[in-house]
C-alpha cells in the first residue's frame, strides 16, 4: 500500500504488519489516503482527515473493521515519545485483531491493562523493565489467546504492542520500538 498526506505520499508499498519510520510532514490538516502500491487511480482504499500539530508523532494504523468485507479505515494515534520513569519501560497496547473482542493483557509482574476494546487503543503506562512472557486473554475468559514470549521491556525505551488477525487468521502480536533514529526520525 502507499500512504498520502494531502499531494504528498509519505510511505510507498508498506506490507501487512510493516512499521515505517517517522517522516516529517506539514503541521497542516489534510486528508491521509491509503491507496494500492503505485495506483494512480483517485480512488483511495481509505481516508483519514487529520490536523497534525508541529513537534508531535503520530503512528497511522491501517485496518479492517469486520470480516465480512475488504474496507479499511485508518486510524491516528497520537505517540508520547517521553521517556518513562527510571528504570522503567512504557508500553501501550492496539487491539487491532477481527472479532476478538475485549482484551486484558498481563505481563511477568501481572495485568498492565483491562478491556482494551476493539479497534481500541490504550494509553501509554510506565511498567518494571523485564524480559518474559506477555499474555494477551479475553476479557471474558482467563484463557490466553496470544503469548508474547521472551518479551524484551527494556529500561528508558517506549513500546508499542500491536494484536493483530482474527477472522481465520492467528492472533499476532507485533512489537514496536517507538523510538526516533539517529538516521533521522524513524520508529
């Protein structure tokens, strides 16, 4: 897929569960267009119209709604770069899994976050760095439907846990540094 931001595109052939870096574009509102890798048809796959304000981050989440048909939406979600407390790690969670309903999530020290909701994301928490297993259940039943394992929270880094699938495909978990490079801004 190729992302637009106005009559700019930003992100050229992104894959399902790629991460791009963070790029600069215009503090401006404008319309982000998903369209298919190299398309020069109008006809976008999705939009999203967004203000973005100067010096924020932001991650754009590109995702279907239900099973039951192709559409996607796109979803903004605003990135708190700020480092977390001493000796802690800061993650966030986005249930982006078909059908999967409410989510709880637990990591090595117990549970981080409850009822994330579908299509939902949390906000960032500052947790104990630790190396372990993350576990991803149903709000509704003690079973896990993912295991994160050797799970890496590092001190002084920012985490972004995405759950994807659903709808006959596996629940995922895919992990995000949200970080920016030295190479310029990336994420």
């Amino acid at each position: 897929m190729d992302l637009w931001f106005g009559d700019m595109k930003v992100f050229s052939n992104v894959g399902y569960k790629q991460v791009t870096p963070y790029i600069e574009v215009p503090a401006e509102r404008h319309d982000f267009k998903l369209q298919n890798s190299g398309d020069t048809q109008t006809n976008a796959l999705a939009t999203n119209s967004e203000g973005l304000t100067a010096g924020a981050h932001y991650t754009i989440v590109a995702e279907k709604k239900n099973s039951k048909d192709q559409a996607l939406t796109l979803d903004s979600l605003n990135d708190d770069l700020t480092l977390p407390a001493e000796g802690k790690a800061k993650i966030r969670i986005v249930n982006a899994a078909l059908g999967l309903g409410k989510i709880d999530v637990v990591g090595p020290d117990g549970k981080i976050f409850s009822g994330v909701g579908d299509d939902t994301s949390t906000s960032y928490k500052d947790v104990s760095a630790a190396r372990g297993t993350l576990e991803v259940r149903r709000s509704d039943k003690k079973v896990d439907v993912l295991r994160i394992t050797n799970l890496n929270l590092q001190p002084g880094k920012i985490y972004t846990i995405f759950v994807v699938g659903g709808a006959g495909q596996p629940i995922e978990g895919v992990t995000v540094s949200d970080e920016l490079t030295p190479s310029g801004i990336g994420g």
